[in-house]
C-alpha cells in the first residue's frame, strides 16, 4: 500500500515518529507521500521526509484555506522554495478551492489554483488537488490546463464528477470515507476502473471505521481496500496491487 496524503509532518506524530514510521512499514506501507499547505510548514515537511528518504516524500503548496490577502508573496516564497529544492518535491500540493467556511479570498484562491497548475505543468509534476463546496470551479480551471496530471484528494463526490475527472486523466484518492456508515461513495465508484484509484489517509484527520475519531495512520488503508475490495468484488491483495501501481505511475516512484 502506499499513502499518497499524509501529513506526517503533523506535531502529532512527532514524539513517536521513528516507532510510528516502522509500524507503518511492518504493517505493508510502503511509501507515504507528505503535502505541503502553506509557507510555514514547508521545513517542517522537508525535514520529515529527509529523516526518512525514499519512504517519506515531500510536496509544496497553498491550501485554500489558507490563502489570504497576502497570497501573491506566500506564492513568491514558495516558487523560490520549489527552485531551490527542484529534485527533492515529487508533487505540487495540497492546492485547490475550498467555500465551504469563507468565500472572502475566493478570487484569490481561483488565482493562486491557476498559478500552482502552472508550476505542476511547467515541470511536468502532478497536483494534489483539494475541492471543496467548488466543484463546478474547480472542474473549470483544471480544464483550462493541458498535459496535467494528478489526484483528486480525499475523493467524496458523485459519480457524475468521478467521471469528469478520471475523463481529464485524474486520478481518485479514496480514504476513510469510503468506510462511513453514511457514505454513498461506494455507490459513486460505480463504472470507475480500479486502475483510476489510489489509496490515502489524509491522516491526521479522516481515520477509517472502526477507527472514526481516532489519529489516522497509513496502515490503517487496510480498511479503505478492503472495502473498496467489496465494491470492485475482489480480494484485498488485487486492490493493494492495483492501486500500489497506480500510485507508482503517478507519482514516478
């Protein structure tokens, strides 16, 4: 298995890291890749992942929520960052649209999705990309890039919009949700290839059934693919491969 959103970077996990990484790699979690979502964790990924090379890989971005008035200067830094540690990102990320509490900087998040994209594209890396409340947005701006690639993050939409997105050659990143009593994302997969699906946690946030509530970690995927086994109506081990694979491609491990 190999977790493509973890924030690992989290203060969380620092206490017990050494013991936290090895248990995840004990229990078949193979790599786990670490987004940025501002300026002022940008250290704190690339150092995580430095004390665990070709496990832990970093990525950089804006998230939406944090986009403020003064956007243009945080997207400075991080174009100056993203230069001067070329070889090291292997993806441009968490970035997106978020309405779901403020629309204040919803011109600037359009803005400073569209810059982002620009970077993933110039450099031929793919986007971690967080929708939230702005599907009809975010569909539209992606479509304005070509030769893009990547994921939408912690996917939870419709069937309609899986299909949209796997159409641009996007990838879905399924995690906890998917495990919710409530959810109808097993329902929203229908008629989406396996080969289109990767695997996340989002962890810290977002723990699978029977761990709701609880700090997330990467091991505990086995409960997404082993649903996800249910809905494609196969074994563990095919999801684990297949959606291993995919992941791989993607992001060129």
């Amino acid at each position: 298995m190999i977790d493509t959103h973890a924030h690992i970077d989290d203060p969380q996990y620092a206490e017990e890291l050494e013991a936290f990484i090895a248990q995840q790699q004990a229990e078949g979690v193979e790599a786990i890749l670490v987004p940025g979502v501002d300026t002022e964790n940008i250290d704190a990924v690339l150092d995580v992942c430095k004390r665990f090379p070709g496990y832990l890989f970093p990525a950089i971005g804006l998230h939406p929520e944090n986009i403020t008035a003064g956007w243009e200067q945080d997207m400075n830094f991080m174009e100056q960052d993203l230069l001067a540690h070329e070889n090291e990102y292997i993806a441009i990320g968490e970035i997106g649209l978020d309405y779901h509490f403020d629309t204040t900087y919803k011109a600037e998040q359009q803005a400073a999705f569209r810059r982002q994209l620009g970077w993933a594209v110039e450099r031929d890396l793919p986007v971690m990309i967080h929708s939230r409340d702005a599907t009809e947005d975010c569909l539209n701006i992606l479509r304005e890039f070509r030769g893009l690639r990547g994921v939408m993050h912690c996917y939870s939409g419709s069937n309609e919009t899986a299909k949209e997105i796997i159409k641009m050659g996007l990838y879905l990143g399924i995690g906890g949700i998917i495990t919710f009593k409530n959810s109808k994302l097993r329902d929203y997969l229908g008629g989406i290839p396996l080969e289109r699906i990767v695997l996340e946690t989002d962890a810290p946030y977002m723990a699978p059934v029977p761990f709701r509530g609880q700090r997330n970690e990467s091991r505990w995927m086995r409960y997404v693919a082993e649903e996800l086994a249910r809905v494609y109506n196969t074994d563990f081990a095919h999801i684990d491969a297949v959606t291993t694979a995919n992941a791989k491609a993607l992001f060129r491990l």
